[in-house]
C-alpha cells in the first residue's frame, strides 16, 4: 500500500469518527438544554412529561444522522435508523432506574430535593453511573447490532464495544460533572446560589458532552474499522 493511499484512508478514517460523534454530541446538547429550559420555565404537570418525552425526537434525529453517515456502508441502513430509535430509549428508560437502585439511599434523597444544591457538589458515584451506562448502550448496541450485518461474530463484538463505551463515557461525564461543579463553587459561590437552575443545566451538559465524546470516539473507531473489513474482497 502506497503512502499516499495510506494517508487518504487514514484521513477518511478520521473523518469518519469526528462525523460519527458529532452525530451523538450536537443531538444530546439539544437535549440537555432543552430538558432544562423546559423544567425551568415550567413546573406543571406538562412540563415535566415534555421533559421526560424529549428524548424521543432526539434519538430519533441520532438515528437520522447516522443513517446518512452510514448509508454508503450498509445496505439496509433504515433499519439502523429504527434500530438506534428503539435501542436509545429502552436503553434511557432501562439505565435510570439502575443508577437510581445502585446509588446510596443518602443520595438519592438529595437528588429528590430540589430546594437544595447539594447533589450538585456530592461526589459522584461513578461506579453506579458506570454500570448504568454500560448496561444502557448495551441495550443500544444490541439493538443496532441486529441491523449490522456483521454476522453472530461482529454483533457480539458491536455490543461489547458500545457497552463498555457507555461505561467509560459515563465515568467520564461524571469526572467532568465533578471537576465543574467544583470549580464554579470555589470560583464564585455567589453565580451558583444566584442561578442554580443555569449551572445544574451547564454543569449537566458538560458532562454529557464529555461523556459522549468518550462514546463517540471509541464506538466510531471501531465501527469504522469493522466497516472497512467488511467491504474488503
């Protein structure tokens, strides 16, 4: 292989990983502000069922977009579309309450106190959100493998990757919650105290963001690698 077609390939490949996770980054930055500006502007019963439902259309715009990224990879890529739809939600749905269940009763507490701060500056339970993660993009990841094509072999291989993916971008959504929230409190106290409900959604944000470009890297590269050996005679 020539150093110019490595190159090239090399280029593509990286391309690729920055466009597969920008497909996961710019929907869940949509998400997280938007659950926030609904909950804080509206404390009703149908704010809080829009906030819960929100993440439907935004699954559904991931789906999207990895649908065309995917389309000149796969042949049925619509089914990876439906597949991540389906695969995002029950994975939502499934991962809360099994962070819920695994966090310390005291913490949980503090979680359900909305007239407090300090859930915002506790430490962050990273094993809890790591399991929790993990076992919420493996119900994803087994739901896109089935849409794969990459035979019994690479659907194992796609699942494991995207659950040990969430995992580690959990951990690392949590270390980032962490280092911010301790920062703006050590920083200037007086902006928490005076806005609470912008820094609960900015400290939030930034660990999903942090936490989904961990996914996003991990999960693109290999992906990406299993795509080129797939199409290889």
């Amino acid at each position: 292989m020539s150093d110019t077609v490595a190159a090239r390939i090399t280029t593509t490949s990286r391309r690729f990983v920055i466009l597969w996770t920008l497909t996961l980054l710019v929907p869940g930055v949509i998400l997280m502000v938007s659950q926030g500006a609904i909950l804080g502007s509206s404390t009703s019963a149908f704010g809080y069922y829009a906030a819960a439902f929100a993440p439907a259309p935004v699954w559904l715009l991931i789906g999207f977009l990895q649908y065309r990224l995917l389309r000149p990879y796969l042949r049925s890529s619509l089914w990876w579309l439906l597949a991540t739809f389906v695969g995002g939600i029950l994975g939502r749905f499934v991962a809360g309450p099994v962070l819920v269940l695994m966090m310390p009763e005291s913490e949980v507490i503090v979680l359900a106190n909305e007239t407090t701060p300090a859930w915002m500056f506790a430490p962050y339970p990273l094993l809890p959100a790591a399991v929790a993660g993990g076992v919420g993009a493996a119900i994803l990841g087994l739901s896109q493998a089935l849409s794969l094509g990459q035979g019994l072999r690479g659907g194992l291989l796609w699942l494991a990757v995207s659950a040990l993916s969430g995992a580690l971008g959990a951990v690392a959504g949590g270390i980032a919650h962490w280092a911010y929230a301790h920062s703006i409190s050590a920083l200037s106290p007086a902006t928490v105290e005076n806005n609470l409900g912008l820094q609960v959604i900015i400290a939030l944000t930034i660990a999903m963001a942090a936490g989904t470009i961990v996914y996003g890297l991990l999960t693109g590269f290999v992906l990406k690698r299993m795509l080129v050996r797939r199409s290889r005679p």
